[in-house]
C-alpha cells in the first residue's frame, strides 16, 4: 500500500519541480547568505510533495478515463492497487501539511504554493477541458514553481525568468497534446480538448512557442536587466545549449513521437539530459565571470 501511494505522487513528473531552482542559479552571481541553498531544497522538496498530491486527486476524479488509457490504467489508483477512498485522504492531509510546511518556511512561498493548489485544482475541474486555456493553466503552474525559487531566497523576480519560463512551459504543453493526439487511439476519450486540436495546428503553434522561446532567451542574455540594469552578454556562451536542447526536443517530438511525456524524455534521452547538464555549467560559469 505504502509503495503504490508513493507509486501515485508520480515521482518522475517531479523534474519539472527544478524549475524551483532558476531563481537561486540565475542570481549566483551575487553572495547569498549561509542556508540559501537548503532554503530551496526546502522548497523543491516541498513543491515535489504538493504537485504529488494534486496528481493523486487528479488521477482519483479521472478514474474511469484513466482505466481506458494505455498507459494510465496502470496508475496504482486506475489499476485498484490503491483504493480511492485511501489515496484521496493521503492527498488531502499531505497537501494540509505541506501548505502548513510552505507558510512556515516562508509566508510569500506559502502563497503562491496556495496558488498553485488552487490553479490545479480549478484544472482538475473543468479548464483541462477547454481548448489553449488547458495550455495556459499548464504555463501558469511552471511560471508559479519558478517564481517561488524565487521568493524563497527573497530575491526579486525577473521579468526575463518569467518570460522564458511561460513560452517554454507552453512548448513542452503543446508537444505534449501533439503526442497525445497522434499516439492514442480516440484520443478524444482520454482527453476532451484532443477534439478540437489537430496536428497541423500544433506544429505550427509548437514552431512559434519554439521561436519566440528562443528569441526571449537571445534578449536575456545581451540585454540589461530590468530591474539591476546590469548586463549579461557573457550569458551568451549558454545560447548554443538552448538551441540544441530545442531542436533536440523537436526532432525526438517528430522523429520519435516522444512528447506526450516530457519527464520521460528528460530522463531517458542522454544528448538532451548531456545538454541540460552543460547548460547549468555554463551559466553558472558565465554568471560567476
């Protein structure tokens, strides 16, 4: 029982919680006070619990979907090994005490991990199912993990993070729903919005997030900062890296169909796993400079 509901905080979608750590690598540069660091664990250890417990009350009220999915049915709660009474009780009381946890470690984070509860929440209830707006909320809870790295540390927020953070949130989004929709069979059953979606419309929008993802990192990295007015063109050694983790990612959503799951890919796909490694290398270097 024990092993299935740690089985249902989906540990491998907890990947997407490193975005919790953009606030402390991007403002390496300047001397943090001692336990900064621990201080984001804290938070990534913290967010990891909450995101576990939203998808264990998402996969409990989409059960009976679930138990149509190829892959989904084999959830502990969509295969029986977990009851639903059970694994709704966990979340409900880890969640409880993971906002309590939040609040304590530090009251602004402990808001906006309100927040994302609330924005998943409202998901989970209807706005999965109403079509660009399913991406948007997506955007919304990546830009929302991002910002509490940020207010963890007490360090002010860039524009340039959230930016980047939206547009490239919404790119993994839309490879998602492309993979969904050309590997499920009435993929529609799974997921109400695969009805209004078709390829074509995907690639394209996946063509434009992937260019305006670029073009915002392009003017972070030379431009000054909005808030410091500091510049940063050393950052301009990290350009390559993004490039190539872009296009990696398109070529294995095209070539591969491997977007319907982007933690997977993260952690299964060496170059792009090599690539995210040099990347936090070279920033943290050229920050540092």
């Amino acid at each position: 029982m024990i092993t299935a509901l740690l089985a249902s905080l989906r540990p491998k979608q907890w990947t997407k919680n490193l975005l919790v750590f953009a606030g402390y690598l991007f403002t390496i540069q300047h001397s943090h006070p001692p336990g900064t660091l621990l201080r984001v664990l804290a938070a990534f250890a913290l967010f990891c619990a909450l995101t576990g417990a939203t998808y264990i009350l998402n996969d409990a009220a989409d059960l009976q979907r679930d138990r149509l999915h190829p892959v989904k049915r084999k959830r502990p709660i969509a295969s029986g090994k977990v009851s639903v009474r059970v694994a709704v009780v966990f979340a409900v009381v880890l969640a409880a005490s993971t906002l309590w946890a939040s609040y304590r470690l530090e009251p602004y984070f402990g808001l906006l991990a309100t927040g994302y509860l609330v924005l998943t929440a409202a998901y989970s209830a209807g706005l999965k199912h109403i079509v660009i707006v399913d991406l948007l909320v997506i955007a919304g809870g990546f830009v929302i993990r991002a910002a509490a790295g940020a207010v963890v540390i007490h360090v002010v927020i860039s524009p340039w993070l959230l930016v980047c953070t939206t547009l490239l949130a919404l790119f993994l989004g839309l490879a998602k729903r492309r993979g969904e929709l050309l590997n499920l069979e009435n993929g529609h059953h799974h997921r109400r919005t695969l009805r209004e979606y078709s390829a074509p419309m995907l690639d394209q929008m996946l063509t434009i997030s992937a260019a305006a993802c670029l073009m915002g990192y392009f003017l972070y990295t030379f431009s000054p900062s909005p808030i410091t007015g500091e510049t940063r063109p050393q950052m301009m050694i990290t350009v390559p890296f993004v490039i190539y983790g872009l296009f990696r990612y398109l070529f294995l959503v095209h070539d591969r169909d491997a977007g319907a799951s982007p933690e997977q890919v993260l952690l299964e796909d060496k170059p792009l796993l090599i690539d995210v490694v040099l990347y936090v290398i070279a920033a943290t270097a050229a920050l540092k400079m």
